[in-house]
C-alpha cells in the first residue's frame, strides 16, 4: 500500500485525473502531481472540454443509480455548487421512434419510479400537451411525443467544474505540469514495476504509484489493454443565439428525443446552445491491432458527419423551429474510452506489483460521477490486499473482450451501429 507521504503521479489533467488528485489530498496524500499534455485545464483532448454533460439519476442498472444520488448531492456542496444546475431531464420518444429505444426509455422510467428519492420528481407526459408546460418555449410540434420528466436530474458545466477543482486543488499543494513538460511519453519500468514516467522533453519523473487518467488515450501508454478500451466519438454541434434568445431559454430542461438526440439550456456567457445527435458513434481502429485509437491531433475531430447533422435539425425542427436553418458552430466529435458493458475500469494494472493503475472507461456517462470518483480511487488505494472489491471495474481478460462487430452495440441505452471514422472524413487519418 503506498503511503501518504509517497509520490504519486496522475497522467491526465480531465475529470477522472482531477477528481482522484482532489480526493487524495483530501485523503492526506502529500506528494501528487498531475501531468498534462496541453497548456491548459480544461485539456482540449478531454471528453469533459465541454459546456455542459447530462447528470441524470435513473439508471437500468440500480448500481449506478445509487452512485448517481450520492453523486448529485455531492454537486450540490458548495464546492461543486457552481457548476451543477437542476433544470430537470426532459426524456421522450417521438413517433418515428424505432421499438429498441422505446423499450430503453421506458426501462430508465421504470427505474426512476422503483427508487424512492427519485420517484416524487417523476411526472409522466402522454404527449405535446402533457410536455409543453415543463418546457414552455416550445413551440415545435412535437409529433409523436411521449415520455416523462424527472426533475431530480439536470446538468453539470463541464469545463468550468474542471477549472475550479483544478484551482482547488494547486491551492491544496498539487503539482502539475502541463503542456511541453506535461506530455508523458512512456510509463517507465524496471523488472516489471513502474517506477516513474518519462515526458516527451526526455525527462524521467521518479514515483512510487502512477495513476493512469487519459481516457481514450489509454491504450498508448498501456497497450496491454488491448480492447478493453476503446477510443470512441460522438458529435457535438451549437447554435449561437442571441442575449434575448438564451435569456427567453434560460431553465429548459435538458431536453431528449432518444431517436434524435438532446440539448441544454443555453450558456449565458457563450450564448451556445449546445446539442448532440443520437447514433452509435464512431471508432478510429488500427488495422494492424484492432484497436480504436483517439486520432492523434484535434483539428481531424473539427467536424460533424452529415447524418449527425440531419438529426441535429431533424430535433430542432420538432422542439425549437426558429433555430432548425440556423449555422451550426463548433462543430466535433468528442472523444472518450468506451467499454464493451459501459462499466468504468478502476483497477491495478496486472503484472505491474502494485505500481500502476489505470482509471478508464468513461463510456460517454462517467462525468456525472465528477464530484465522488475520486472517493472510489481512495478506496482502492487504501485496501492493503490491493484488490479492486467491486468486481465490474476490474481490469478485464483482453481475449474475452475482442469484438470485431458494433462495438458497445449490446449497451441497451445505444441506438445504432458504430462507424469507422475513416469513413466519414476525408482524407487519411493517421493512428
């Protein structure tokens, strides 16, 4: 068990590598620092670089519904306050939905129901009429449209919440190294433990335990991952509104049309209206591997596929007509480390004795998790067996998680086959 006085260092500067440095200084951990290879926090290559993330309770699995509460009454302290707004969760299904994601929404309803602290916040809507007056902007026609809203849930802003933990944590004697001397090259080992990191300057960095926290980007420092991890995107687009149209917006509920896609209340400082289609999102894979790597450089990821595009306006012309033909900005594929169960890894890496961990496995929900996910990696730290105790984040057998097919296809909340980005972008994408 390494103790509180040993270096630690956390590879990555995103939300699952800033919440364990919080919580381990919390914890009285003395000697942690972060690298991070972009010049700021939020990093640009991390899925949390965002306006705005879905933080809602219900869950299929009552497993992650009850970290989910504690999660959201840890976004209500006042450390994490600032950054969590509880405008509810505007779920539906509109008439062209196919039965896959009819089935999905009412199993996430019938969650919300089971679970006594999220039941009263429940309200079913049988349609437009039942959905307009918890959305009252709307002046789409909603056709088809059913489904329920919980109040419970809302959303979290992303990026400003990474900002404001990583101050709190510098203020509480965290050391980070960022950009040209934040880019880890390689773990470094001797007689299989690892004993440090060398950064892209040729410079060693001498540690005890080293923290793996690069979402997507996993695979290239721990190849042995195989595809238990395994880069993937969905599309992220906004539309720039005007003062008077984010203001007359302001308190819409995060709104989702499970065969569409959703979108936020828009962010007051940018006027961005945030909005992602729904799809099976899409991999970047070595032919030689098999594994689906990040694309190396974020300018590749600067764009939306057209099918992407055509829901995108397809669900503002069903909920907000006005902004259907607008231009739409910032256009990317956001990329995270997807698992084939859509559970996290939290776990020692096998052969390493104890020296490395990975933290991994966000699989497009696990910011919702920001406030405690450090707890979880705390407790791992401080079990002297160095055993992960719950068995669903443990490290996987790589033969057992090969898949060739649609990949995270069998997640029942998904909808759609995944795609290889190569066949969406021009040009070549290097690996």
């Amino acid at each position: 068990m390494v103790s509180k006085t040993s270096p630690i260092i956390i590879v990555g500067g995103g939300a699952f590598g800033l919440s364990s440095a919080l919580h381990l200084t919390q914890a009285g951990y003395t000697n942690i620092t972060v690298f991070e290879q972009d010049e700021q926090i939020p990093p640009r290559y991390s899925a949390a670089n965002d306006l705005n993330k879905i933080v809602r309770a219900e869950y299929e699995d009552p497993f992650y519904t009850d970290l989910t509460i504690k999660a959201i009454q840890a976004w209500k302290t006042p450390l994490f306050a600032p950054y969590f707004h509880q405008t509810g969760f505007l779920h539906c299904a509109s008439g062209a939905c196919p039965p896959k994601a009819i089935d999905t929404l009412k199993r996430f309803q019938n969650a919300a129901l089971a679970h006594p602290d999220i039941k009263p916040h429940v309200v079913q809507l049988n349609g437009p009429g039942d959905i307009r007056p918890w959305f009252w902007q709307c002046d789409g026609p909603l056709p088809g449209w059913k489904g329920y809203i919980n109040r419970f849930d809302g959303y979290a802003h992303s990026g400003d919440a990474l900002k404001g933990i990583y101050r709190t944590a510098q203020a509480a004697g965290v050391k980070f190294f960022l950009g040209k001397y934040g880019g880890v090259k390689e773990i470094v080992y001797r007689d299989g433990k690892g004993e440090g990191v060398r950064t892209t300057d040729g410079k060693f960095h001498a540690a005890e335990l080293v923290i793996v926290a690069v979402g997507a980007a996993a695979g290239k420092l721990l190849p042995q991952l195989g595809t238990q991890i395994v880069a993937k995107s969905w599309s992220v687009a906004h539309v720039l509104l005007s003062d008077e149209e984010t203001a007359a917006l302001r308190g819409i509920p995060v709104t989702y049309a499970r065969d569409l896609g959703f979108f936020f209340e828009p962010d007051p400082k940018t006027n961005l209206l945030k909005l992602c289609p729904m799809g099976g999102g899409y991999i970047n894979t070595d032919p030689a591997t098999g594994v689906s790597h990040r694309p190396g450089d974020l300018e590749s990821s600067a764009f939306l596929p057209a099918e992407d595009e055509e829901r995108i306006r397809k669900l503002l012309q069903q909920t907000l007509p006005s902004l259907a033909e607008r231009p739409l900005v910032r256009k990317s594929l956001c990329w995270f480390a997807d698992t084939k169960d859509s559970d996290f890894i939290i776990d020692y890496v096998p052969g390493t004795g104890g020296s490395v961990v990975l933290l991994s496995g966000d699989s497009g929900h696990g910011f919702k998790m920001f406030p405690v996910f450090g707890e979880w990696v705390r407790d791992l730290l401080a079990d002297e067996s160095k055993t992960q105790k719950i068995a669903r984040w443990r490290w996987k057998d790589v033969k057992a998680e090969e898949d060739k097919g649609n990949w995270g296809g069998d997640v029942s909340w998904r909808l759609g086959e995944s795609r290889e980005f190569r066949d969406v972008v021009p040009g070549r994408v290097k690996l």
